[in-house]
C-alpha cells in the first residue's frame, strides 16, 4: 500500500499505539486497556511531512507513507 521512507526500526510493544506526530518524530501511547503506560517518544528520526499524505509506522517497524485519494 505505501512506501518505506524510515530507516529506522522501531520496537514495538504490546498495549500500546503508534505513530507519527505533528512533529515528525514516532510516539506511543497506551491503549485503553493498558493502565500502566505513558505517551512518549520512541523514534530519533524526523520525517518530512507532505500534505495528503498519511504516515503510518508498519508491522515490521518502519516508517511507512501512502498517498490519500481525496487529499
């Protein structure tokens, strides 16, 4: 669907939601179910945002970006 454009590889954990913020930088934040958890930022890489694009942090850990139809 989208194309890898991070070369960093992210760690993922369970209970928690990733992605990428206004910023350019990778956060997490615990799902509702996880009580003990805390936002906060996990990646040292910024990506360059476009406008009409989406970003998106894939199952394999990297940072990926797909074009929106409609945008």
């Amino acid at each position: 669907m989208g194309s890898k454009i991070g070369t960093e590889k992210i760690m993922r954990e369970d209970g928690y939601l990733y992605f990428v913020g206004k910023d350019g930088y990778v956060w997490r934040v615990p799902m509702k179910h996880n009580k003990r958890g805390s936002k906060k930022k996990v990646g040292t890489q910024k990506v360059d945002k476009k406008r009409g694009h989406l970003y998106y942090v894939g199952d394999d850990g990297y940072v990926y970006q797909a074009k929106m139809k409609n945008a």
